[in-house]
C-alpha cells in the first residue's frame, strides 16, 4: 500500500500498534474503532489503511509480535544442565517477560476469540511452539525422576496459567518486587513437580 508523501511508516507504524495495544487492552477488540485508533495516533481514519488492511491485521501483527518476541527471547536464554534447573530458569524468564508487558499479555489472552480462524491457527502453532519447551523439561525431570509429573501436558498448561496469571494482579510498586514474585513462583512450582 502506498503511504501519504512525508509520513514516516518507521514511526507512524509503532505509534499505531501502540494505540491499539492500548485501546485493546482497555476497552477490549470488539469495541474499539479504527477511528478510536486513528485518533490516538492523529491521523484521518483513512490514512491507517496506509499502514495497516484491517482491523484483524491488526490484532494479528500485535498478538504475533508478542508470540515471536516471546519465542526468540526464550531460545536467547542459556539452557541448563538439569532439568531443574531449566523449570526454574523457565519460571523465572516466564514472569519477568510477561510483568514487563501486562497490556501484550492480557491482549495474546483475552483477544484470542476475535482472531479469524486461519490467524487463530497461526497463533496457536506459536502458542505451542513455547508450550513444548515447558512440556520438554518437565518430560525430562519426569524420565530423570526430578519430577512427578505423569500427565506433562496437563502439568505445563497448569504451570503457564499460574505464571501468566501473575499479571493480572502484580503492580509495580506494590509490596512484592518481580524477583521476590519470581523466587515465591518457582517455590510453588517446585513442590508442584517434585518428584
């Protein structure tokens, strides 16, 4: 598509994402506008479709963002030797990650039934492209006899909804820091694999 002469699509593309992000994460995907977005951003609805086709490219692009950013900082994390050790890197990389990102993390939760079903799809794959790394250690602590954990899938979407769950009621500045969040998570994952 082509962009109004003097825009800047480096700048004017974040801004937009940000203002949905915002948007969603407040008022929901359903009840916001492309002009509601175009208005946080400045611009004439019209001059989004420069940027963007439609609303639902638009929750797709931020719900695989956030999917891909996730990924890519997790395989950045230096692997452990033992299962346990790697269930308590994974914890603690889970809520540090996602504390940092409350309004992504509740958008890739609350918005996933607004996605068409072939972005849904695609979503879903990421979604459980980071699963199976939860799956593949408590697996391993499970056959080493780490961990007892019988049914691994069971265990890892359990362990995940605890973790993600942090968000939806950690502030910062309230009495907990994200360290003393993460130390206090993985003491109760811990005894929740332990074999």
């Amino acid at each position: 598509m082509a962009r109004t002469q003097g825009s800047h699509a480096q700048i004017t593309g974040p801004r937009i994402q940000a203002a949905a992000q915002q948007l969603f994460a407040d008022h929901g995907y359903a009840a916001v506008s492309m002009r509601q977005i175009a208005a946080q951003v400045g611009l004439q609805v019209g001059a989004l479709y420069n940027y963007i086709p439609d609303k639902q490219a638009l929750l797709f692009s931020l719900l695989e963002g956030h999917m891909t950013e996730l990924l890519a900082t997790w395989d950045a994390q230096p692997v452990p030797d033992t299962p346990h050790a790697r269930l308590e890197s994974f914890v603690r990389f889970h809520i540090g990650f996602h504390l940092e990102r409350p309004q992504a993390v509740f958008i890739a939760y609350m918005e996933l039934r607004n996605l068409s079903p072939e972005n849904f799809t695609k979503i879903e794959a990421l979604r459980r492209r980071y699963e199976d790394a939860l799956e593949a250690i408590l697996r391993d602590g499970h056959a080493s006899g780490d961990f007892n954990v019988p049914d691994t899938k069971l265990a890892t979407l359990a362990v995940i909804a605890m973790l993600t769950g942090v968000t939806t009621w950690y502030r910062d500045g309230g009495r907990l820091t994200p360290q003393q969040v993460q130390t206090l998570y993985w003491d109760m994952v811990r005894k929740t694999v332990a074999g």
